[in-house]
C-alpha cells in the first residue's frame, strides 16, 4: 500500500539499539533502483522495519512509499526480527541480542526443567538461549558466542572490530588466549587418559583405522591436515552471511560470482551478446502470426551453437548461475533469422530429473520399483531462459517453456527413451513464468532443505582440502547423486560443523507439463507406449494471443522494455547498492 511519508513515525526503540549510519550509498541506490522492499508499520504508522531507507527517502524529497501493515504480538522483538538482514555493527548486533535475551525470557525459562514447565512458545522443547537469539538475529551461534566473550572481556576491541581495524576472528583469539585458557587438573587429565586406554585396550581396531578416525574428527582434524582454527571460523563466517540472504539476494550474489570467475574474454561475450534481437527486430518478426512457422530449434553442437557458445549465452543471459546437473542432457537454442543473421530468442536444457521428487512422485502415485523404471520417461527442463526484451515484451518464458516438446524427439532419438512429461521448476517461491498456464501443472513445491554451497573461492580451498586429505571420502562423496550436497555433509562433520544451521529453505514450485493425456498410466505400468493418447493441444494460438495483449497493455502504459539483458559484470558497488535498497 503506499503512505504518505509525513505520517510515519520512528519506534523508540530504534536509535537505542541501532547506531546512526551514513545515508549518501543508500539515498543514491534508491534514486536509481527505486524502492525494492516495502516498510513495515503498525496500524499506528509507528515503523518496524526500515528506519535506514524511511530516513533516505525524507532527505531526497519522496513524500510516499511503499509500506505493508504489521501487527506485532511484541513490537521490540518484532522490530529486531524485521531487522535481521539489515547492515549492523557488530555493536548493534550486541544491543539486539541484550535486549531480545530480556524480552525472551519469560519464555524460553530457566533451569533444567523449563521445558516442561514451559507452554505457549515451544511447548515442550529444549530451548538454549544463545542458540534461540542466533536464529531470530540471523548470526551464527559460534559468532554470537565470540561477540559475547569479546564484549565481556574485553570490550574495548568491540569498537575495533566497528571500525574495521580488526576481525571478529582476531578480537576472538585475542580474548580467547588471554582470559579463557584452561588451568591443567592433573586429577581429571588423568582420569580422561584412562578412559581413553580402556576405549583403546576394548577396541579391535587397528592403528591405521584409529588414526583415520582422530583425523576425521574436530579438533585434530585441523592440526594433521596443517590448516589452522581460523580457516575454519572463516568458513562459519562466510556460511553465516550466505545464510541470512532470501532466495532473491542469494541469486544475485551466486551470480555475481559466477561473473567474478568467468572463463570467457569480452570478444566472446560480445559475439553472443550480438545475437539477442532487439525490440525493434522481435516487432518485425512477430507481427506476422505466421512467424511460428520461421521459429527454429539448434540443438548444441549444430549449425555453429557449440557448447562454449551455448554456455557464454547462458551465463550472460539467465539471471541465476548455472550449476550442471548429473544424468543425461541436451541443451538447444529456439530463435529465428534475418538480414542480421541468427537471432536468439531463447534457450532450453533438459536433464534426466531427480531421483527422488516428494511432490512429482505423489502425483504420478510412484512406488520404489515404478519410479526406478520409469523415471527416465520423465526429463526435467532446468533451464528455460528468454532473451531480453523477448521476455518481459512478449511473455517469452511461457513460450519458450512451450517450444521445448520441439527438443522431446531429439532426446528420444538420442537416448532411445520415450518422454511422457516434462518436469520444471520456479526459480523462486513466488510467481513465476509458468503460472497462469494450462499446460504446466502445479504440484506443490519443494522442500527446499538444501546445504548452503559456499561461493567458488571459498569452495575450491574447502574442496581442494577434502580431496586431498580424505580421497576415500572425497570419492564416496563425488559417487553420490547429490555430490555437492553429499561433499558438503561430509566436510561440515569433519569439521565440527553443526550442518542443522546451514540448510537454507528456499522452496521453489514444481510443474510439470503431460505430452500425454494418460501419462500417470503409463508411468505406473498400466498401459503400453502404444496406447499413450496426446494430449495435441494448440499452444502457440493460446500464446499469440496472451503476448499481443501483453505487449498492448505495456505499449499504452510506457512501461515497454527497449534495452536487451546481457550480463557480462556485476560490481560489488552493484551488489551492494542492490541489497542496500532490500534493506540488508
């Protein structure tokens, strides 16, 4: 809803917590991305979340904003929590953990019996106070727990750390070998000594299993591998700070990274660049309801699309990195030619589809056997990215997302497999390119409970590590069908990483779009291929006249896309100008 400005009101409790900032970034980005993220207010117009960008927008004249209404249960707990992605000193983050621990008291309790005492919040359950202010400040428990000790013992070396002259790491050892060494107990060393030769004297292992099993475990793990404590703190950092990102930042930032990396020199990024039409070209062809018919499909390795020039197309054009799939592939290239030559308007890959997918394998009415049979009668299309200003002009997600059945015969030629459905996914959680369309169906969405990769440099150390140190592990780790995912497991236990505080839960919608109308039947073994019935719908007719209206519509309102989308770079001056708007 939008809201005069002059009838917000700042909380209270705002400059207590959080210290002042500069304002010059976050005014300039708001000029040039507008606003991306929505105030949160009270009924009262008392402001919960977004005191930085309410402060901006007063200083560059706005006089309304975007602002979405809250009823808080507590407005201080609520007015941290709606925080939680903002930029903070390590200062404010301290403010926010004193002040949430009082608010929260009440309810987590105290003593060893305050979960079962305990109703309301978390009825019943073991509630640790450190661990239940990391999830609602969004900072990691190991972090918070430095901070704490920090500011205990030394907090002069808080307002160091604000000031950039030293890391949260640094302050920590810092505190740590000065204030929190262990005094020796002669009696109790002892005693772990003689339990740990009765372990021994019991064990039918072998010194090498042994020694295998001691480098595997945190903290020995880090001295035999010649890697120090704070490499590994740099981890848990650099995972803290992915992990507090929504799906939408995450992407940007995955993105950003990807283009940090990039593999290919500007002359071949410009080459690709140079086949997206423009608009003025996408209106030539289109105003034609015929131009279907001039709409070709280039499989990769055909008629001059290499797969190097498949994948420089797919980094500059798809907002999110690309990640491989394992299993079988084909990746193809729908657009048209004119006087300029080649001209793209989209691109598709398909890939064999997961193994196991709750919500398609519901819906189909899968068990083990049929699913093992039968999943590869099912390809998942995980890419289906229009060119720009294809795209947002024309609706080109959906039509690209429908040209696709034109790839089904190649893969079944190269595979010798017959396809019964196609299976894709949102890239978020949100709308996406495939609502509103007939011909994909919703079936739920994922569960989202994935590893947080950690970004390419940062993942090549850790990788390179494991590899090197533990080939048996690395090997079991690359075998499985979720390598990545498996590697990370493994690294995290290694480590002594707690991986329960690295799952992110970005869910995505799942479709998926039947080339026959009695494909469940087929899938469970109820009929043979030649009893499949298709399902011969006319798509593009449907398209057409979706994407005429659509582009009149933007054509009356101003809003016509003219420049084509190509990322070759993304500046951390971008990136952080971006995320500053979102308000993180």
């Amino acid at each position: 809803m939008k809201i005069k400005i002059s009838k917000l009101n700042v909380h209270p409790e705002n400059d207590r917590i959080y210290d002042q900032s500069d304002l010059a970034d976050l005014e300039k980005s708001l000029l040039r991305h507008g606003q991306m993220e929505p105030l949160a207010v009270t009924d009262a117009n008392r402001i919960i979340s977004g005191h930085r960008r309410y402060s901006a927008m007063r200083n560059i004249g706005w006089e309304e904003c975007e602002a979405r209404l809250v009823n808080p249960e507590n407005e201080v707990v609520s007015l941290i929590e709606h925080n939680r992605y903002r930029q903070k000193t390590v200062s404010d983050i301290l403010n926010e953990a004193r002040i949430l621990e009082k608010q929260l008291r009440e309810n987590v309790g105290r003593g060893r019996y305050a979960a079962a005492k305990r109703t309301g919040y978390k009825k019943g359950e073991r509630i640790t106070m450190v661990v239940e202010l990391s999830k609602r400040l969004g900072v990691g428990t190991t972090k918070l727990k430095q901070l704490f000790s920090i500011s205990n013992y030394q907090p002069d070396l808080i307002k160091s750390i604000d000031a950039g002259q030293i890391s949260v790491t640094r302050a920590y050892e810092i505190v740590r070998l000065k204030h929190l060494g262990k005094k020796s107990d002669k009696s109790n060393q002892e005693e772990q000594d003689e339990n740990l030769r009765k372990v021994l004297r019991n064990s039918d292992l072998e010194l090498p299993k042994i020694q295998e099993i001691i480098k595997e475990t945190f903290p020995y793990c880090l001295e035999l591998t010649n890697i120090g404590s704070e490499k590994r703190t740099e981890l848990i950092e650099h995972l803290d700070y992915l992990n507090q990102l929504d799906s939408e930042e995450l992407m940007l930032v995955r993105k950003k990274d990807e283009l940090d990396f990039l593999k290919y020199s500007e002359a071949e990024m410009g080459v690709c660049e140079k086949m997206l039409p423009s608009a003025r070209e996408l209106d030539e062809f289109w105003k034609h309801s015929s131009a279907i018919d001039k709409v070709e499909m280039r499989v990769v390795g055909e008629r001059g699309f290499s797969k190097a020039v498949w994948n420089i197309c797919r980094v500059g054009m798809h907002s999110a990195e690309f990640n491989k799939s394992p299993g079988r592939s084909l990746g193809a290239v729908a657009g048209f030619t004119n006087a300029l030559g080649f001209r793209i308007l989209g691109l598709i890959s398909l890939n064999s589809d997961s193994c196991k997918l709750k919500t398609r394998d519901e819906h189909i009415g899968w068990n083990t056997v049929q699913r093992e049979r039968n999943r590869e009668c099912v390809v998942n299309l995980n890419v289906c990215c229009p060119s720009q200003p294809f795209g947002y002009n024309y609706l080109g997600g959906k039509f690209i997302s429908l040209f696709v059945r034109h790839l089904i015969p190649v893969w079944e030629e190269k595979y010798k497999t017959k396809i019964v459905a196609i299976v894709s996914s949102s890239l978020h959680d949100g709308l996406g390119q495939y609502d509103g369309m007939n011909y994909w169906k919703k079936l739920g969405s994922s569960s989202g409970r994935m590893l947080i990769k950690p970004l390419r440099q940062e993942w090549q150390f850790w990788r390179t590590w494991y590899r090197q140190n533990y080939r048996q592990l690395y090997e079991k780790s690359v075998s499985q069908t979720s390598p990545v995912q498996s590697s990370l497991a493994t690294i995290f236990k290694i480590l002594g990483i707690n991986a329960r505080q690295y799952f992110h839960n970005h869910q995505r919608k799942i479709y998926l779009m039947p080339l026959y109308s009695n494909y469940k039947e087929f899938l469970t073994d109820l009929i043979t291929p030649a009893e499949l019935k298709s399902t011969g719908e006319d798509w593009y007719a449907w398209w057409r006249e979706k994407s005429v209206i659509r582009k009149e519509k933007l054509e009356s309102n101003g809003n016509l896309q003219q420049e084509r989308l190509f990322y070759s770079s993304i500046t951390d001056l971008e990136l952080g100008s971006w995320l500053d708007v979102r308000g993180v």
